[in-house]
C-alpha cells in the first residue's frame, strides 16, 4: 500500500540544534563557485544582473532552532502552522508575537501557513473546503478570510496552503548515495487501497469548482489585505486520464497550473512553486523544467520556491540529495534569476541519512549548498565583465 506523507516531516528542534558539518558547507561553497566560473554563461540580457533570490526554510520556528538559521545564515522563514483552527494564535495580536519573536533573532518572517496542510482529507485541518461540503465549506473559509486578514494588520507579507485530497503519496523508499533513504514514488508499485477515499469520485470538473469556489471567495479578501496566497501543486501529478483512488489530481500537471493561476487573476494570487513537484510531472525534467520556471516567473506567479531534485520522471522518479538529481540546479538559479524571482529557495524536505536525527545534517548541507548557489549565480555579471576586459 502506498504511503501517504504529511507536511510536519522535516526538523525538531533538538534534532536541529544537535546539527553539525559546517566545513561540509564551506567545502560546498568553493567547489560550486569554482564550478560556476568553469561553466560560467552570461545572464539573460532581459534578466537583472543580481540574483535577489534568498535561501529560506520552513517546519520548525522554535526559538533553539531559530538561532540555529540564524548562524547558518538563514535570515528568511515560512514558519510552523500557528494552529489548525481560527485561534488566540491566528489573532493579530497572536501573530505578531511570532514575527517579533522571529524577528529578534535577525530573521524575517515571509510566509505563513495556513490550515490547509498537504495531507489526506481524512487527516486535512480544514477537510470540507476540499470535500465540497457546503455549508460546512464556507465556515471553514471564513475562518481562512479572517486569518488573511489578521496576518494583513500583523505585518505577514504571505500565506501558503494546499488543495489536497489525497496528501502526497509515495511508494518505499529506495537507496540513495551513501545508502540515504531517498522518497520514492513508482505508480506501477502504487497499490490503491482502498480503491476510493473518503472524498469518494473527483472528476476534474468536481476538482476545478471546489478550486473555484474557494478562489472566488478568499483572493478578494488577499488583494483587500495585500497578502500573497501561495498554493502547492498536488504532489504527485496522476495519469491524466483516470487519476488515482477516484481522484483527478488537476494541480499536477504544468497545464493545470496555469489554469489554476487564471482563475480570479490577482498579483496576490499565485503559487509556492515546488520545483520538485513540478519536475515530476515531466517526461525529461533535466530539460524541461527551465522553460516552466520561466513560465510562471515572467508572470510573476512564483511567490516562494521549494527548491528540491530529483531522479526519474512522470509517475517514476526518486528525491535526491540537492546536488545527485537530474536537473542542473546552478542553471536554475540562473533562470530564477533571470526571470527577477526574489523570494525564497527553501528544501521542503531531505533524504534520510542513517544517525541523522530529523535530516539535521541533511537540511544544514542544503541550506549551504543554496547559499553557494545564489553566490556563483551573482558574481557571474562581474566576472563576465573582467573577463570582456582583458
């Protein structure tokens, strides 16, 4: 039977202030940089010059871990969800004790999550406004109004979320480098058990109204409150034709996702865009995925980024280490940068190394590998320039 993996699966706390490896970052840095003059290719001549992108996390926003980021030089966060239900915790004054609090460690607070995780429905926070069921659905999104609205007067500049009904579905693991556990989906293993969920058949054009219905009714209250609304593609995409357990999984293709920003178009409607995600939807990702990412960061659709490889393609395809996947990170940041994305590049989650704790290791290897990144892709215009004047 498949796995269904929930959204909480990243660091705690302890793990990830027992983290070490700080010359593995530092050897990180040196070797990409020194990569990036080898291969070195001039920006865009429509891009801007300056890679304003910055490496950013979520799962954990405890004070121990905060200042964890804080010497890793992670300066920008999604935090943890504040609460699964319209709480003390979601009022004003609730959230912006936890931008102070995030704040007093030198970090900013860019993202927030709401109340719609991406897991199953039978575990979702908020299950009815994925279920259809009205009115039941409409309270919960009045709830999500309010929240918008409270992160709005709390200073929180964006929200992400998910319109799940099957959560993210994997098959077992498979052995990666060093023998990591990398998460592995392969739909030829896939075992629907039981052949339907609770949400029972989701055609796509049921899909698309409940996508609608909530659209119309919270991008209104985003735009009012000038708060981005960033949402997940369905992870993973499903044969187009028949989906998987009854359900038409329409955020999993690239053609899905640009319908969806279309619905209610707004500059606070758009996506966290999970490169990971999207790069298993397609049948060559390596080669694939830049034209996408330029897609909807043109657009100026892509309101964060998780910024994950993978091995395989559609329906087959394994998580990777950043740097042992099929798509040329480096030449990513080069495109987001060409395309003026300056949110975050965040690991959503990490392959599972054996004595590890919670991918401490894992996350602190990634956070040092994206900050080498984004360096060599900035210092690329000046070291064009020398190299013209010599």
């Amino acid at each position: 039977m498949p796995r269904t993996e929930g959204v909480e699966s990243g660091l705690d706390r302890r793990a990830f202030a027992r983290l070490a490896g700080g010359g593995a970052l530092a050897a990180c840095a040196a070797r990409l940089r020194a990569e990036s003059t080898a291969t070195m290719a001039p920006p865009a001549a429509h891009g801007p010059q300056r890679a304003l992108m910055k490496v950013g996390t979520q799962h954990d926003s405890s004070d121990e871990t905060l200042a964890v980021l804080a010497a890793l030089g992670v300066t920008n966060i999604c935090s943890r969800l504040p609460s699964t239900r319209l709480d003390e915790q979601w009022s004003v004054e609730g959230l912006a004790r936890l931008r102070d609090r995030v704040e007093s460690f030198g970090i900013r607070l860019d993202m927030v999550p709401l109340p719609l995780s991406s897991l199953d429905t039978a575990h979702a926070e908020m299950p009815n406004v994925m279920l259809g069921k009205s009115p039941e659905r409409d309270r919960e999104i009045d709830d999500i109004c309010r929240m918008i609205r409270n992160a709005s007067r709390a200073g929180i500049p964006a929200l992400k979320y998910n319109m799940s009904v099957l959560g993210v579905v994997r098959t077992e693991p498979t052995a990666g480098r060093g023998g990591a556990r990398y998460s592995t989906f392969k739909f030829a293993k896939a075992r629907p058990e039981p052949p339907l969920t609770e949400a029972g058949l989701v055609p796509p054009e049921a899909y698309w109204e409940r996508i609608t219905y909530f659209l119309e009714r919270v991008v209104p209250v985003a735009e009012e409150s000038k708060v981005r609304l960033a949402c997940h593609p369905h992870d993973p995409g499903m044969p187009h034709d028949r989906g998987y357990r009854g359900v038409h999984t329409v955020l999993g293709s690239v053609e899905g996702l640009k319908r969806f920003v279309e619905i209610h178009p707004s500059p606070y409607h758009g996506l966290n865009f999970c490169q990971g995600t999207v790069t298993e939807m397609l049948d060559d990702p390596g080669r694939e995925i830049f034209d996408v990412i330029r897609y909807f960061g043109l657009r100026k659709k892509i309101f964060n980024v998780h910024f994950r490889n993978i091995q395989g393609r559609f329906l087959d395809f394994r998580e990777t280490f950043i740097d042992d996947g099929d798509v040329d990170m480096l030449e990513a940041v080069r495109v987001y940068r060409e395309v003026g994305y300056d949110g975050m590049l965040m690991p959503d989650h990490v392959p599972r190394i054996a004595g590890d704790a919670e991918g401490a290791q894992a996350f602190a290897y990634t956070f040092g590998y994206i900050k080498a990144l984004i360096r060599a892709v900035d210092d690329e215009p000046a070291r064009a320039a020398q190299e013209r004047l010599r």
